[in-house]
C-alpha cells in the first residue's frame, strides 16, 4: 500500500494540472505546483508514524501529477517542432539527473545513525521547488496558449524571444500555424470516434505506449530495486542506486539525441528488446541453485541493463508519442485515457509487486518470468 496509494495523489494531480494550464496558463500552473513540496516534505520530515509519512508522500505525488499534466505539453509547445523530441525527452532526462543526486546524497549520510539519514534527503524536497518557484516570473508563457487567449501580440514576442535567428515571415507562419490547429481542436471529437478508421490505430498506439511504459516492471527496479538488491545481497545497495541512476541518465541522453533522427519506433522497440533480454536472463539465474556471489552480482547486472533498455525506450518516447500521434480533435480524451491508463497500471503493478517478491509468491528474481513476457509482447507490439 506504501507504494501504491501515492497514484492516488499522482492521479489527482494530473488532473489538477491539466485542467489549471488550460485555464490559467502553463507558467501559473509551473509556479503553483511548485508550491506543494514545501508542504509535504513538512509533513514528511516531521512524521512520527509511517501513515503522516504515506500522506506526505500522496501529496508530493499530486505535485509530480501536476507536472506530467503540464511540463511535457509547455515543453512541446515551446519549441520548434524539428526539436521537440529533444525538448520533450529531456522532461525524462531531469528524472534521471534528480535520482542520480538522491543516490548520492542517500549513500553519503547512510552511515549516519541519527534521523538525519533519512531527514537530510527529504529536506532536500525543498531546494529544487524554490528555485522554480522563483525562476517561473522570468520564463516565457506559451505561445499557443496565448493565442488561444486572444493575445496574438505576446505570443509573437515570446517566439521572438525563443526562436534562433527568426524573422517576420517565419513567426508569421507560426502564428498561422497555431490559428490553424486551434481552430481545428474547436471541432471536438466524440469519444466513439477514438475507435473509428485511422484513431483507432492512433489510439491503440497512445494507450499501448502507455500501458506498456508501466507493466513491463519500471515500478520493480525504481520503487522496490534497493529492497531487492539488499536482499541479492552481492552488492552494496547505495553504490548500485548510483549506477542504476548514471545508466538512466545515458539511455535517456542517448535517445534524446537520438529519437528525431531514428524515429520513435526504431527506440521503442530497441528498447523493449533490451528489457525483454535483460528480465528473462534475471529470471533465469534466480534459477540456479546453489545461488553464489557471482550470481547475485549477475542478477542486480541484469537490472541495470533492464534499466537501460527503460530509459532509451519507452520511458523516453511515451510522452512524445502522446503529444504528436493523437488526431487534433481528439487530443484532449486521448491524454485523458492515457493518464488514467498509466496511473491504473502503475498502481496494480506496485500493489502486487510485494506479493510478488516475497510471500506468497517468493519469486525473488523469478519475477522476470512475469516482467520478460509482457516486454516480449511490447516488442511485438511496437513492429
């Protein structure tokens, strides 16, 4: 439950999110998620019974759903569309940079034997929150939300001030652009629509990314991984947190340089044949018997390399595929059933997980054999 209720507070967020950068803008929306933290990582750090700790946690949550509701969408937006793969994959690139840092401060005050091992990382909850809460008066607002607002005139200064060498005509063109897609959305789609001709492919290709981001075992390496490896046994727990983090960061780096010149198919698939190798070899040593040490190290190897295949795969393109593949009258229901599938997943996967591991179910590494199939059938899916 301590890990499966927090997409209560992620799913709610992203509704909040979502519907607060449409009303209000992205940059107001930037600025008050940005508020939350200051409020959970209180009710954190001051917890004396895990449940005030559980409820910090569901809130910080809402704050992470806020951002999936509107970082990804304001990123899109804001740059050209020959980088946006870049621009998004980068919203996946800051998760990886954020756990590198935890990772490293986690394994520094380990050794500590006061509540300052485990305060001393939650407080950091408050450092990055201020900086955005103060760095959101200088950025730009999007420019397609300000048109949508009638305010033609901002949205021109902001492509200004966010295009490289622009000119009259090219921003001209963009304008045109934005007014064009606009007007189109204004002719919303019904939800049986999402199943007719074209959108039903279309949709079955959001839903499938999503689906697939979450039950291919992402929750068994990020939220359970250091349980897992400390029962391993083979390795130091903090010295793999910080490798798993390094790795993410290069599977990200790699397809954000990588998704707009070889296609979001090619780096889904790449990366859901990876997962598949790495969570069938796992399955396979938990088999051999008498474990040894080589093995336990061969074991937590594999979870690097499922983490690998992660981060280039489907964790990168999952939120470019939702922003470009939906048809425009329906990118709004198509979001909304994404959101909602990828929170249901993600929550029944960390439900079941603990079951899973360890009694009734003590698969151990043995739950690759679970993980490999549904990786197996991501790969056939994404050709």
């Amino acid at each position: 439950m301590f890990n499966s209720l927090i997409y209560v507070g992620f799913a709610t967020g992203i509704l909040v999110g979502t519907w607060t950068q449409a009303r209000w803008g992205r940059k107001f929306t930037v600025f008050a998620m940005s508020c939350i933290p200051f409020v959970s990582t209180t009710i954190m750090i001051t917890s004396k019974e895990r449940w005030q700790l559980l409820a910090g946690r569901v809130i910080h949550y809402l704050y992470a759903g806020m951002e999936l509701g509107c970082l990804p969408v304001y990123q899109a937006e804001l740059v050209p569309q020959q980088v946006r793969g870049l621009a998004v994959g980068s919203y996946q690139m800051s998760y990886g940079l954020g756990n590198l840092l935890m990772n490293l401060v986690v394994k520094g005050t380990a050794s500590l034997s006061t509540d300052a091992s485990w305060m001393i990382p939650f407080g950091l909850f408050y450092f990055v929150p201020l900086v955005v809460v103060i760095g959101s008066h200088f950025i730009p607002e999007s420019p397609r939300w300000l048109v949508q607002k009638g305010r033609v005139a901002e949205a021109r200064a902001v492509l200004l001030q966010t295009r490289v060498n622009p000119t009259e005509e090219s921003i001209d063109r963009e304008i045109r652009q934005i007014l064009l897609v606009l007007e189109a959305q204004d002719q919303k789609g019904r939800w049986a629509d999402m199943v007719r001709g074209n959108n039903l492919l279309r949709t079955t290709i959001c839903f499938g990314s999503v689906f697939f981001n979450q039950s291919t075992g992402q929750n068994f390496a990020s939220s359970y991984g250091a349980i897992f490896i400390k029962s391993i046994g083979s390795v130091n727990v903090q010295t793999m947190g910080i490798v798993n983090a390094l790795a993410g960061i290069v599977s990200t780096g790699l397809a954000m340089l990588t998704t707009d010149h070889l296609g979001r198919r090619f780096i889904f698939c790449l990366g859901a044949a990876v997962q598949c190798v790495a969570l069938f070899a796992m399955a396979g040593l938990g088999m051999v018997v008498p474990s040894t040490h080589a093995t336990g190290v061969a074991i937590v190897c594999m979870m690097t390399v499922y983490g690998l295949g992660y981060g280039y795969g489907s964790s990168s393109v999952n939120h470019v595929l939702i922003a470009e593949v939906p048809h425009h009258t329906l990118r709004d229901k198509t979001q909304r059933i994404c959101g909602w599938t990828n929170n249901l997943t993600a929550f029944v996967v960390a439900y079941s997980l603990p079951y899973m591991l360890n009694k009734p179910g003590n698969l151990g590494p043995k739950v690759g054999f679970i993980f490999g199939p549904i990786a197996f059938l991501s790969l056939l899916w994404g050709v």
